[in-house]
C-alpha cells in the first residue's frame, strides 16, 4: 500500500468514527460492511462453531459500538477491531472454561458450509476434511497461541502487527506463533 | 550445529531470519532429516490455514446488529444521566448538605469499627486466596508466564498470622480446614498438609506425584503445564508462591 492511500484510509477511518461520535447511524452500517466478515471468520476460527461465532460477533460489534467514539487514529482502525475482538474472545474464553472441551465434541458442525462453485466436487470434499481437520486441531491447541496462529496464518497480519492486537512484545508473538504452528503440526500429523 | 528450536524453524519460515542465520539453518536442514521433517509439517499446516475458506456472516447477524445498535442509540447515555442528575440535584438544593453530613458520619463510622476489628482479629491467623485463581486474575497468568522466563503465578497463596504477638493462639491452632483441605504451621506459613516444603521448593516437574495434587486442586496449573515447564515453590515471607517457569 502506498502511503498516500494509506493516510487516505487512516483518514477516512477518523472520519468514520467522527461520524459515529456525532450519532451518525450510517456510520455503524458501514463500518459493519467494511469488518462484518473478517470479524465473523475470526470469531468462527476461534469458537470452532458458527453459532458461537454469531453470538461473539455480536458481542464484539456491540462493543465496538459503544467504543468507537474512542477511537482517535493512533492505530488502523483494522488494527483496532482486531484488538477489540481478541479482547472480547479472550474474556469468553476466561468466562468459558469449559468451551475447550465442547469444541472437540461439535468442531464437526463446522462443514455446514456453502461448498465453492469454482472447485470439483472431489475437491470441495478434500477442503472440507482438510478445514474439519484443521478447526479441530485449532480448538485443541491453548487460546493464547490459537490467537497469535489465527493472526498469522489465516488473517496475514504481521508480527508487530500482532503484537499490537494482543499488546504483546515481538519476541513473546515470535514465540507464541512457533508453538502454535508447532503443536497443530504434531496434532495433524497424528490424525493423519 | 544443535538442532534448532521450533522458534527458529517457525520464523525461518516466515523468513525473517538473519542472512547468517537462515545459511546456518539451511545447512544444518541438509544434513539433519529430523529438522527438516519437522519443518515440512510446520509449513504444512501453514499451507492448510492459509487455505481455509472465508465464511459470509449470517445474514440475520447484521440485521440483528442494526437493530440492536438502534437501541443502544436511543438509551441515555451517561452525559445525559449525568446531566439529568445535576438538574435534579439544583432543583433539591437543601438535599446536598443534609446527604454530605451523613455520608461524613458514615464514613468515620466506618473508620472507627475498622479499626476496632484489627485490633481484635490483627494477630489471628489468616489463609487467604486459598480459592483457585479468578477469572480477573488470570489473564495477567496467562499473558506473563509466556512472556518471561519466569513467572510468580499466584495461583495458591497463603498467608501467615500478621504478628508475632499472640504466640499462645498460634499455639492453639496448630491446623486449619478449608473445603475439606487441611493447612498445618509452618514457621510463619500455612502449608497444605502432604505437602513437603524442604523439597518442593526446588524446582519441581509436572509428574512429581505433589505437583499433580497441585494441579487436581488448581485448573489453571493444567493449563500451565500444557505450555511445558516446571514449577517450585517461593517462600517470601508469609506467602507461599507456586512459581512458574516455562521450557526456555
């Protein structure tokens, strides 16, 4: 991205909140448009289920309602919603203690999926039990290094990137990330 | 060259290893099946996120958003509470005065039993936070021990009596019960009975049997252990600490 586009965003992400604070209801609709699926996919690969992943969502964009007037721009508003988010699982995961082990028994449920027009019938089959494999072995691994996988591998976001989403440092994120994709390395080499 | 940690495999992956180094490794994966192996699985399963589908939200989800944002818009917000507040305060003048006096009295009221109750219960032995750890205190948990090479998990702490004036009552209560658990006096310590400080202060693995009734009584020990590393015991004074340390 080129830095003008990139103070444009940054700009325009103000503006969205500006317009937020000053009660302008148009404002949530779009930053839902804008976030509505990333939040949701990242909600889904953290829960496992897509009804929690629902309910989650709702909680996060809640908050991000309440909150978005706080937002003054030091950060992406991308980055922000990240933060938002990982806060908001990271307390359900504390509240949840149990949801670990209701993962394993319902991580099945996670193929109720639309199948990909643009893929053969034997591949639509073989990326189904591939991502079955994967959110189960996902829900197994700790929540602490599911968040930093689920920001690296599957969102892309960078390492200082994920290090200001979790307010950690790059070392811990370094870390955290390794023994992420290590242990899903071993679960899924197991199951296979 | 020993055989390089998962980190460095991860990052080298990531390729953000130093020239120098990824050479190193490079030559070290030529030689060594093992690392290479493992660092194939790595990128595996890095291959296999990054092909996950992307899910559309459903669609009653953003209906339900906007509804529920509609109602939010429409609640009173705190300025305005506040602001209904302090006209309800100027219109009832004569309230504030009467209100402060009484929150004055209250206040010393307070003050006075307070100190009263110390110096009844000062010298009474005390466990505290004998509970396992709350949802508030866990975060901090989680977060420390992977980011330090040592952490002091506060997961059990117990406290000792505050003085040493009341040596006849320490006397009387050579143990203590809590949910079904038993505490005998050590020194200035209560310690869970079974419990062998002498030893346990040394650095403990996950599979030492004292541990393991540790992690029966403390969920959040399992959790730990999941991490890898070991744990011991630190005597500071008059709390016992289970301390933490991860696999460096």
């Amino acid at each position: 991205m080129s830095i003008v586009s990139a103070s444009t965003m940054a700009t325009t992400d103000q503006e969205l909140a500006e317009r937020h604070r000053y009660g302008d209801p148009e404002a949530f609709e779009e930053l839902y448009d804008r976030f509505g699926t990333m939040v949701y996919n990242l909600a889904l690969r953290m829960t496992g289920k897509p009804e929690d992943a629902a309910d989650l969502c709702q909680d996060i964009f809640l908050k991000i309602y309440r909150h978005l007037g706080t937002f003054h721009g030091r950060s992406s508003l991308r980055t922000w919603v990240y933060r938002v988010a990982m806060n908001c699982c990271h307390s359900r995961f504390r509240r949840q203690r149990s949801w670990r082990s209701r993962l394993l028994v319902d991580a099945v449920e996670i193929l109720e999926r639309v199948p990909d027009e643009r893929r053969s019938p034997e591949d639509n089959a073989l990326a189904q039990g591939t991502a079955e494999l994967v959110t189960e072995a996902l829900s197994r691994i700790p929540g602490v290094y599911r968040q930093a996988v689920v920001l690296c591998d599957i969102e892309g976001l960078s390492y200082e990137e994920i290090g200001e989403v979790l307010g950690i440092r790059l070392g811990t994120v370094r870390s955290r990330i390794a023994r992420g994709r290590d242990r899903l390395r071993a679960l899924l080499e197991e199951s296979s | 060259m020993s055989h390089p940690s998962v980190e460095r495999l991860s990052t080298y992956l990531d390729e953000r290893l130093v020239e120098a180094e990824r050479r190193r490794l490079e030559s070290h994966l030529e030689e060594c099946s093992e690392c290479h192996q493992r660092l194939q699985g790595m990128r595996r399963v890095m291959q296999r996120l990054e092909t996950l589908d992307q899910q559309a939200p459903p669609p009653h989800l953003g209906l339900l958003l906007r509804r529920l944002a509609a109602q939010q818009a429409t609640r009173p917000t705190l300025v305005d509470k506040l602001e209904k507040g302090a006209r309800r305060i100027t219109v009832q003048a004569t309230v504030a005065p009467v209100f402060a006096v009484v929150l004055a009295l209250a206040l010393i009221i307070y003050l006075l039993s307070w100190g009263i109750h110390r110096q009844e219960h000062g010298n009474i032995p005390v466990i505290l936070e004998m509970e396992p750890m709350s949802a508030a205190e866990e975060a901090p948990v989680a977060e420390e021990t992977a980011a330090k090479s040592e952490v002091g998990a506060r997961v059990g702490a117990v406290s000792a009596p505050a003085s040493e004036n009341a040596p006849e009552k320490r006397d009387r209560q050579p143990e203590r019960r809590r949910a079904g658990r038993t505490f005998l006096r050590h020194g200035e310590t209560w310690i869970e009975e079974g419990l062998d400080l002498e030893g346990a202060v040394d650095q403990l693995s996950f599979d030492d049997p004292v541990v393991q009734s540790w992690v029966q009584i403390y969920p959040e020990l399992g959790e730990l252990q999941s991490l890898g590393g070991t744990i011991r015991l630190r005597v500071e004074g008059r709390v016992v600490e289970i301390v933490f340390s991860p696999v460096p």
